[in-house]
C-alpha cells in the first residue's frame, strides 16, 4: 500500500481493502535518502496496525542497495542505506524488511559479499528482532538469487542467522525458470526449496501473476489468473497447508487515477484479492 500523505494512512488504506497483512515502503524506494521518521508518526503507525489486526506487516528496501558490489562507494553507500531500513523497520514494530539480494558477474563472490554485509548489519549495527527477508528474484541481468540454492548459500554463509528469512515471488519463481503452474512442476519446485533452503526459512509470498513466461528471466507483473501462472497455479498455493498460516501479499499493478493522500477502494485490488479468496477451498 501507498504511504504517501503518511504511514498511518497505508494502514488505513489495508483495512478499507480488507487485507489481513500489509507492505510498505517507509521512504521512496528510488532515493537513499529518506525523511526523518517522527516519533509521533512511528506511535501513530503501530497503534493503527493494533487497531486494524493488521499482521505481519513487512516493508520493501530500496531498489538502489546492491549488497554485491565490490565498487567501495557503492557499497558503502548500500549497507548504509539497508542499516536505515533496518532501523526504520524496528521502530515500526515490522516483522522484516523484503530484500532483493544484489547483482553481480561473478556469482560466488556475489553471494559472500551479501552474506556478510547482512551478517555484519544484524550482529553488530541494528540490534533487534526485524528480520531481513531475502527475496527470490527473476534473474534479470546478473541478479542473484534467482535459484534456491543461491538463496541457500547466503543463509549458510550466515551460519543459518535466526533474523534471515525468504520471500517468494510467485512471478519470480516462473520467470527465474521454476514451473509453478502445473502440477508437476509445482511439486518440483516445493522439494527443490525444501531441499535447498528448507522450510522453516519461509515468510512471506508475493502473489503476482507474470506476463513473461517460463524461464523468460523478465519480471513483469500483471493481475491474477492473467498471466503464466494461471488461476491453477494459485488455487494450488493457497489450498497449500504447508503455507496455511503464511501472509501472501500483492504487488499486483494498481489503479493509475488515484488521489495521492486518499484512503479509497482500488478497484484493481479489490478484485485481485477477491480473485484469490475465491480459490481458497
């Protein structure tokens, strides 16, 4: 949901849509900088998300943080700017902050670099219970962790960090390659998780049906049941006891004529979600 005209008004805008769990970003996700966060307004937030029954709610890092960056600057500037979301996040009161791991050409490196900005971040600069929640990518370019065993290997370079969970992108997982859509392959993919990442690490989903297909390695969203993940894909993942008491979020696309501090039904929303909840058996 939308922060704009402030955070408290994101959870306004999650209980008129009726959502059980909310997303935000806590500054824009194009800038490193953000606003100062107001006490009153951090107190205002979490007495909205009490009131509303509201939970989990998690946020988005910023596009910008590349934890795989071997230029010094870069990645000076990226942990700083994760610190700040970690931060950001605690004072909240959020469960984690979803993030996209970084981008590199070489991919082993890549990964140790991640593991140890993260390991360096939760153990020694922001203290807490927030959570960092490594999300699954699409495997544009050179971004990593577009495999489960990518993932797998921040976690164990980690020593497996009680405050390092995942994110799944049901857009993602096809366009990065894993067939979520048929049966087979949804079976597949769930074993190969387990195997690699393993269970207990799990989340949070994003439900975003993809325009790309299979193994495109394009993360484009569109509304459910319109794309290649099909309604069949989602029926089989919220009818999925194994993720029964998982938040499954949308970052679906969104009205375009919207008044930017309004607290109002998007109609785009509204039938996604039901869409949805009409799968649930």
């Amino acid at each position: 949901m939308s922060v704009a005209g402030g955070l408290p008004l994101a959870v306004g805008r999650a209980a008129l849509q009726g959502c059980d769990a909310l997303q935000i970003f806590t500054k824009n996700a194009n800038q490193w900088r953000g606003r100062p966060l107001p006490p009153e307004e951090a107190r205002e937030f979490r007495g909205r998300v009490a009131d509303a029954a509201v939970a989990p709610v998690v946020s988005h890092a910023s596009y910008l943080i590349n934890l795989a960056s071997t230029a010094a600057a870069l990645r000076a500037q990226s942990i700083g700017a994760m610190a700040d979301e970690l931060e950001r996040a605690e004072t909240l009161g959020l469960l984690g902050v979803v993030l996209h791991p970084g981008t590199s050409s070489d991919t082993a490196n890549g990964l140790a670099l991640i593991a140890q900005a993260l390991a360096d971040l939760l153990e020694t600069t922001v203290p807490g219970r927030t959570m960092v929640l490594l999300e699954h990518t699409a495997g544009q370019g050179h971004s990593l962790g577009a495999t489960f065993e990518e993932i797998g290997a921040i976690i164990r370079a980690m020593n497996g960090h009680p405050r390092v969970g995942v994110c799944l992108d049901t857009c993602h997982l096809i366009a990065s390659g894993y067939d979520i859509a048929t049966a087979d392959g949804y079976a597949a993919t769930f074993a190969t998780f387990e195997r690699e990442v393993g269970f207990e690490r799990l989340k949070l989903f994003h439900l975003n049906d993809s325009k790309k297909p299979l193994g495109s390695r394009v993360d484009r969203h569109t509304h459910i049941g319109e794309g290649h993940v099909g309604l069949e894909g989602f029926r089989r993942l919220v009818n999925d006891p194994r993720f029964a008491d998982l938040p499954m979020l949308l970052e679906t696309p969104k009205e375009e004529a919207r008044r930017p501090n309004a607290i109002a039904i998007d109609r785009h929303d509204q039938r996604n979600l039901a869409t949805l909840r009409s799968l649930v058996r």
